[in-house]
C-alpha cells in the first residue's frame, strides 16, 4: 500500500550524523591514527552546521575518544560492538513526511551481509537494533531483504536512484528481480518511482557500484554525476559517459553537474574509488571529500553550483579512499523527529556517553 511517508531527502533538516569510530580490529589498522584524525574533522565540521554526533566506539577506545574531542562538542559516544565503520550500509534509514514539521520520524532498517558477504557483518547487522532504535522516538521497522544506504537516492519527489549492478548481486538477496525489489522499497521507503541504472563503476569499489559514489540529486531538479569528462583515455570514461546518457534519458528535465574524475592509485598501483559525489549534505552545508588532486578545486566549484544555497566545506578524505570508500560512506544523517528528547539533551551537554541498556 503506497504510504505518504517516504525516506527523506538529505538535505532536509538534520539533528546528528550517525558515526562508528575506527578500531584496531577493523580494515583502518595501517591507517589508524590519520583515519581517526579525519573523524575527528568530520566531527568538527557537523557540529559547525549545527548538527550533533553519535558516534559508535569500541569500549576500550572510549576514554581516548573522549580525551580527543573539545568537551563542549556535540558527541555522544555509544560504546558498541561492530565489524565496520561504513555505517551508511548498516544505520538506519528515516522515513517521514514533508508535510509537516512536526511530523515524528521512523526508522528503517534492511539486513546487512557485507556487501554479498564480503566481509564479516554479523556485529554491524544488530547495530541498529542493539544501540539505536532504542534512542527513537518510533519503533524500528525491519526488512529480511538485503539493502545499503549507499545503494539508495531519494529525491522530495519520492523517486528513488540505485543501480542494477549492486541490487542483483546473487549473493545479497538470491535470483531477487527489480521488480521485487521496486515492491520492497516502495513497502518500505515509501518511494512513488525506483529508477534503477545500468550503467556506471568505479574501479575499486567493493559496492557493486553503490548509486552514492556515481549520482546524488539536488533540491531543484539537478542531477551530480561523477563523470570522467575530464580523462576521455580513463578505462572509466566509457561507463561513465554511458551512465550520464541514461541519466539524461530517464530524467530529461534535470540538470546536469559533471564532476571530474582523479586518478588515485595506492601503494600497490591499485586504482582507488575517489569519488567527489561521496558528500554528504549536512543542513545548509555540503561536506565534500577533496583528496589532496589536481580536480579537488575544480569539484568544489560543481557543487558550489549545484547548492547555491549550501556552503561547500572540503573535507581531506584521502586517507578514507585507502579502504576504498569516502566521506558519504562513513555517515548517515538523523533528520529532525527522529530522537527521543533524552538524546538530544544528551547532544547539547557536550561530550557524553549514552548508557545502552541491553537486558
């Protein structure tokens, strides 16, 4: 039954930015200490646009964590147990209405498997269960199927961005067809339209192609693609325009913002998955991801006109990439109504630790 609740767009209003902090046991060992450091200004960039943190920590890591942080930040630190810091794939999702203000949020959840089991993600599949639901005023409503946040686009129209590629990867929900899938979201997500694209990849990307590394809408029917317009001999090139095709072809009256592709490689020669569409929208400010390239000023200026009405803040993610993701993957937005009124207290203390109750 189609439902006037839908997952919100990510630039409407946001209370706090969902975070896991990186832990010796995860893939951020080699990196540990510069990845950390560009948490920490993260951190400091969603307090700036008046947005608080919750931020999962391992419990052995919560004092320094605590030390880190400027007291009157706005952090509250959820000692928890999980396998990865990609929380876009595993937090929960917020459907509500654009109707009304004061309208209270739902959480939404899909089942995680490490990307068509991967990786090990037993721990970050009860991430939302075992530490967050309990922190919202609805109850959490949960899907079987297998979904990312970074495989889902939405736009204030209810059309719903994923790509094909990484919805018919066997090994996250079996021989599932898009149709089953376009049911499920719009059961879920509360979506009018899914449009699912063929075309587009970024070498490295362990996603399947996640739609939040190639295409993110703006709020007045623009479209910013990650292309490679800048690089026509890039193994990329061919997809890439390829996918700017369809996108013209499926949504003829939104504008196109093009952004250049780096060519990132690491200590291996491994092509990394750079992407300047891995921003994230928090209130009137994009966070971008800059990677210390030549395209770096030429990405801000894209998005500076592709939000007129944001501020375009960089953010040095070059050290996220080395895990094959970026700054869009690390986080997951909280719209406004979506906290109970004890966590939002909590956020205004300064830096804080939520006690979970797990009996």
């Amino acid at each position: 039954m189609q439902t006037t609740r839908m997952l919100l767009p990510e630039w409407v209003h946001v209370d706090a930015v969902l975070l896991a902090w990186p832990h010796a046991d995860t893939d951020w060992a080699p990196w540990l200490e510069p990845a950390r450091a560009t948490y920490l200004n993260l951190i400091a960039a969603i307090n700036r646009y008046h947005a608080g943190v919750i931020i999962l920590c391992a419990p052995e890591d919560v004092e320094q964590l605590q030390q880190q942080l400027p007291a009157s930040a706005s952090v509250l630190i959820v000692p928890a147990n999980y396998n990865d810091t990609w929380i876009r794939d595993y937090g929960f999702l917020s459907c509500g209405s654009l109707m009304s203000d004061d309208s209270t949020c739902t959480p939404v959840e899909f089942s995680f498997n490490g990307w068509g089991q991967k990786f090990v993600a037993a721990d970050d599949n009860q991430v939302n269960q075992k530490y967050l639901a309990g922190m919202c005023k609805s109850l959490l409503r949960s899907s079987p199927v297998v979904a990312e946040g970074g495989a889902l686009e939405i736009d204030d129209h209810g059309r719903l961005l994923t790509t094909a590629q990484c919805l018919l990867n066997p090994k996250r929900n079996g021989e599932m067809s898009l149709d089953a899938y376009r049911e499920t979201f719009t059961e879920m997500l509360g979506c009018r339209e899914v449009i699912v694209l063929e075309n587009g990849h970024l070498e490295g990307d362990d996603t399947d192609g996640h739609i939040d590394t190639l295409v993110r809408f703006t709020p007045d029917n623009g479209l910013v693609i990650q292309a490679a317009d800048n690089r026509p001999d890039d193994s990329h090139y061919p997809s890439l325009r390829a996918l700017c095709e369809e996108c013209a072809r499926q949504l003829p009256e939104h504008h196109q913002y093009r952004l250049p592709l780096p060519d990132m490689r690491n200590s291996a020669g491994e092509r990394l998955p750079a992407s300047y569409a891995n921003f994230l929208i928090c209130n009137r400010a994009i966070l971008l991801p800059v990677y210390g390239q030549p395209e770096d000023a030429q990405a801000i200026e894209i998005l500076k006109n592709a939000y007129p009405n944001h501020v375009v803040e960089p953010i040095d993610c070059a050290v996220l990439v080395q895990q094959f993701g970026s700054l869009h993957c690390i986080s997951m937005q909280v719209p406004g109504n979506t906290l109970k009124d004890d966590v939002l207290h909590a956020l205004k203390k300064g830096v804080s630790i939520y006690a979970i109750n797990l009996a």
